[in-house]
C-alpha cells in the first residue's frame, strides 16, 4: 500500500524500511509534520502514518480525505492528537499501536527518578569541569518512600511493579483497579489521598478532556513539600504555569519531565542554532531540579521493532479487508 509517512525521523527510518522487507509497503519518507498545512503531501496516498507532534485536527483531516487518504496508521499507542469525531465523519479509519513496551516508558520514569534523586545530570558536569564537590548532591533512599502512581494501565502498572523492587511503598489512582497490583501490595486511594501522601508522583493517564490539568494549582497545593513530579505521559496533564510556580516557591523538589504541553514543533527538532521562542519551556530549562526529555522515553530498539511492526500489519489488515484490531473508534475518546 502507498504510505505517506509524515514526520520521520533517522531514529526510525532504517528500522521501519527493515520491516517492510516483509510487507512490501510502497512508502515515501517526509521529514515535515503532518499539519492542515502540508497534508496536501499526502494527495494520492490512501494510507497516512502519523507520529505524536502530528496535528491531524478537521482540516487536516478534510484535506487527507479530499486527496484520497483512507487510512491514518498511528506509530503510537496516544490518540490525543486525532479529531476522532472529524476522522469517523470523513470515513478515515484510524488504528494506533496500543503496546510497544510499556517496559521502555515505565524504565525511563525510573531513569528520570534516579536522576533528578541523586542529581546524576549535576555530577556528570561537575566532575568533567574538574570540580569534584559533593555539596547540593545529597539524595535520599528510595526505600520506604511513597510512590503515588496515576494510572495503573500498562505502563504504570510497570513502574508501580518496578518501584515495588525498590522497596517503595507504592499507592495509585485509577478508574479502574488492577487485582495483580493490589496483589503485589499496591494501595488504591482517591487522587487527593494519592496527592497528599506522595514523596513521588508519576503520570501515566492518557490525555483526555477529564484528565487535562488534572496536576493544576489546587492539585499541587494538596502535595507534600518537596515533592518529586515526574511525567512521562502527555504534556498538557501538567498546568505548566502552575508547576513553575511551584517550582520557584520551591514546594515542588523536582520535576521530571519527558512530554511538555506545547512540544508540538519543538520536540524531536534540532533547534540549537535558534532562540527558543517559548518562555514557559525557556523557564523550565532555568530550575537545576528539572530534567527535561525530549519525549524519548519509548525510544528502545525493542520498542521501535514492534511499533514498526504493528504499523505495517495493520495497514496490512486494512489492504487485505481483514478486521482492524487496533482500530480506534470516535467513543474510545470518551475513556480514554
Ligand atoms: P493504558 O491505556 O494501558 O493505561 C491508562 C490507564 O489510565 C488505564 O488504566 C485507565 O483506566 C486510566 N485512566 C484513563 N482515564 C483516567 C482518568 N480520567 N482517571 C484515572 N485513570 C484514568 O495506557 P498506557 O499504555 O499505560 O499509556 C499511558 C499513556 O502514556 C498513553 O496514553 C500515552 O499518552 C503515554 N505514552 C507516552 C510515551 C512516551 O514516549 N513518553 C510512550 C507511550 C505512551
């Protein structure tokens, strides 16, 4: 099938044209986004492959349907960035890749936690500059902290297991309980007991209308001082505002972030020869307890074998009329 592939990056480029040896997918590599803007690239190609800084709003989507696009292939497990409604409308199909490896997020959480805890991204300046002072460094032990961990799907359940190893007392939040973790001796409370109790607490909610700025400023108000936040989900579960203030005010300890709420255009771009336009992130860069990614945190060679994998079986199943496992449908929005 002729794929337009919007967004591509080197990172993925070479694994995903390894894997279509065994589909044999007609695909055309463009480094733009896929934006109302450049969706006319796309005229001619029944199947779009989308990534997550993709726009893929009602015009975009009018302008794919208009050239013939019947299919937008997601080389993501989010949805947050299609207009379900728009796409269910114009008779564009959507499928996603649902899991890829929940353990390649849930570790870089981890990696995000170790770090800002024992201040490795400090030490590693320092000591390259010859400075070999251990003062502003102290950590804590993990052991016998409090993990509050906010949605326990695939990939929290994974950090809240891993946290587990560490000794952690780890306490969720979801709408929906997982019995395997309750097992393990993970407590369920309501979000507000999760936000008070908490020495860390890590998102893993999709992005959704309900769960948008869920960690605003009365959010962070019901947070223990010196709290670690760390967010490997989606940028706008975070009020940026909010948690800058809490920043400065120093109630938030530290902030591990791997998705901002306004990434689009920014992450996954070269940009070191401009200056950053966005002060908000501009800001965010300032704090010596902010790590920030640059939404990385699936990039394991295990992960990007199976994204490529299920993109091009499910454009496969779509080509062939089969059934569309990993379809998602315009109601999915409502839970999600
Ligand atoms: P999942 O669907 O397996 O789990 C999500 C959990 O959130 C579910 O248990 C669900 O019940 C819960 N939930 C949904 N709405 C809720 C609400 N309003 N209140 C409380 N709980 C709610 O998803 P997953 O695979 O674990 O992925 C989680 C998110 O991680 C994705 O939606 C995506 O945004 C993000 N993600 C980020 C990266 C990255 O590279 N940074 C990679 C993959 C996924």
């Amino acid at each position: 099938m002729k794929i337009a592939f919007f967004d591509a990056h080197g990172f993925e480029k070479a694994i995903f044209e390894k894997a279509n040896q065994d589909f044999h997918h007609d695909i055309s590599f463009f480094e733009a986004r896929l934006t109302a803007k450049t969706a006319n690239l796309a005229t001619g190609y029944p199947c779009v492959c989308a990534f997550v800084n993709d726009n893929l709003n009602d015009k975009t989507l009018e302008s794919l349907a208009a050239g013939g696009t019947r299919l937008i292939a997601l080389r993501s497990a989010g949805f947050n960035h299609v207009d379900l409604t728009a796409a269910h409308r114009l008779g564009l199909k959507v499928v996603r890749v649902p899991e890829y490896s929940p353990h390649a997020v849930a570790e870089h959480a981890v990696a995000l936690i170790l770090t800002l805890n024992r201040k490795i991204h400090r030490a590693y300046n320092r000591v390259r500059e010859g400075n070999f002072s251990l003062d502003g460094l102290v950590g804590f032990d993990l052991k016998a902290k409090t993990v509050g961990v906010i949605g326990t799907g695939r990939i929290g359940s994974v950090l809240a297991k891993i946290m587990r190893g560490f000794e952690c007392e780890v306490i969720a939040y979801d709408l929906v309980q997982n019995p395997e973790l309750i097992e393990l001796g993970v407590r369920y409370l309501s979000l507000e007991e999760l936000l008070k109790k908490s020495d860390i607490i890590s998102l893993h909610v999709p992005l959704t209308p309900q769960t948008r700025y869920l960690i605003n400023e009365k959010a962070l108000s019901l947070t223990k001082s010196k709290v670690m936040l760390i967010n490997t989900s989606r940028g706008a579960l975070i009020e940026t505002r909010a948690l800058i203030q809490a920043l400065k005010s120093g109630h938030v300890g530290q902030a591990g972030l791997d998705v901002y709420e306004e990434e689009e255009g920014l992450f996954f771009t070269d940009l070191s020869d401009q200056i950053l336009q966005d002060d908000q992130l501009a800001r965010l860069l300032t704090f010596p307890n902010v790590l920030l990614t640059s939404h990385q945190a699936f990039l394991t060679e295990e992960a990007l074998a199976k994204i490529a994998l299920v993109t091009l079986q499910n454009i496969l199943d779509f080509k062939n009329g089969k059934n569309l496992l990993n379809e998602v449908h315009a109601q999915t929005h409502l839970i999600k």
